[in-house]
C-alpha cells in the first residue's frame, strides 16, 4: 500500500505546492492516508474512490478541516459510518455508495460536519453498490428527515421522489374510498343489491374518475421536479 505523501500528491495534481491543489483523482490507488492531505488547504474536489478505505484518520486522529471541500468521492470503501470525514463546512456532493453502512445514525456525524450537503449517495443510480442501510424499507424517509436541505438522494431528486410517494398514498386513499362505498352499496338482500346496480357503477366510475385526474395532476406536478 503505497503511503499518500507530499511528494506522492504533488505527482499525481500536476502543481508545484500542496496549496495550490484544487482538484485530487486518486481513484483505486491503493494508498495509506498522511497528514500531507490536510495540507491542500484549498482542495475543492477529491476523489478516493476504491482504496479500501476503512476510515479517513490517519494513525489514529481526524484529518483537519477542509473548509473548501465542495466534492467529495468516497464510493467502494470499507466505510462503516461518516464519522470519520473531516469538517467540511462547504461540502455539497458526497458519494458514498458501495460502503459498508448498517444505519442512517451512522450517518448522523455529517449533520455538523457538512451543513450545506445538498446530494447524497449511498448506492449507485442503477441501484447497485449498496450500502446495507439501502436495503431497509423507506430508508430514504428516514435519510430526508435526518437531513431537510438535502436535494438529491442516489442521483433522485427528492421533492420528485416524495411527490411520487405522496402521489401512492392519495390514489391508495381514493381507491379505498371507493371500494369502502361499493361494499357499503352491495351490502343487504339480493334484491336491494341487484336494484342498486346502476347506482353503484355509476359512483365507481365517478370514483374513479376522481382518482385518475388527481393522478394526471400530481404527475404534473412530479414532472416540474424532474
């Protein structure tokens, strides 16, 4: 494993100092971390994707801040929380899919370390490269409550993702509505029932047709987001 020294990041950014880095690929490098990281005082893009990463502490104590942080890559670790990411009060772009997290309280130490995150990935687009958490049911509720001014969750956007999940709670409602007043109509003697016929189908259509424009509107609405 080959250590991330100064000379080592100096190499790999093309630039003369450790100050003037502003964008870092060390994507699948295989590279033991260094103090010399927290150096770049001025990085704006890193990328440590596939290095087997089980934390970002090096020898034991945290990196220091990296407050010009906006993209960070840590995708195909073996990350098992964020507890380790440095602050990064400007962060907004974290990928952190294909890890090893169980839990979204595992993800709680981003709420102070980066404040302005505004997407988050915790498995791939395509749903592959899971973390374990991604498994579980409406883990993307759970991931929004944590965090309100999150906008982008595995590459969706959540106002259009929740506005779906809305859109699923409103026909299910209308839909039981209208069963609730077909079993009521149907209800009694066969002679009652077969008089109400016409009465009933004419409310499930009306029922119906209800649902079907909420529908059209909330998909709408949907589209807006996308």
């Amino acid at each position: 494993m080959k250590r991330l020294t100064r000379e080592v990041l100096v190499a790999r950014s093309g630039e003369f100092t450790l100050e003037s880095i502003f964008s870092l690929s060390l994507r699948k490098q295989g590279l033991k971390l260094t103090a010399a990281l927290g150096e770049c005082k001025h990085l704006k893009n890193l990328d440590l994707a596939e290095n087997g990463l089980k934390d970002l502490r090096v020898e034991g104590h945290a990196l220091p801040d990296m407050k010009h942080l906006k993209f960070l890559d840590l995708s195909q670790n073996g990350l098992t929380s964020a507890d380790s990411i440095p602050m990064c009060e400007r962060l907004e772009i974290l990928h952190l899919e294909g890890n090893r997290i169980k839990n979204p309280r595992d993800l709680l130490k981003l709420k102070t370390n980066a404040p302005r995150l505004k997407q988050l990935f915790l498995q791939a687009i395509n749903g592959t490269l899971q973390n374990p958490m991604c498994l579980k049911s409406k883990y993307a509720v759970t991931v929004k409550s944590m965090f309100p001014s999150l906008q982008v969750l595995d590459g969706m956007r959540l106002n259009y993702h929740f506005s779906l999940f809305n859109l699923g709670l409103k026909l299910e409602e209308e839909f039981q509505k209208a069963a609730e007043k077909d079993q009521d109509l149907l209800s009694g003697k066969n002679e009652a029932k077969n008089a109400r016929k016409p009465v009933v189908s004419a409310l499930l259509k009306e029922d119906y047709t209800t649902a079907i424009t909420k529908l059209e509107e909330t998909l709408k609405e949907c589209k807006a987001f996308a």
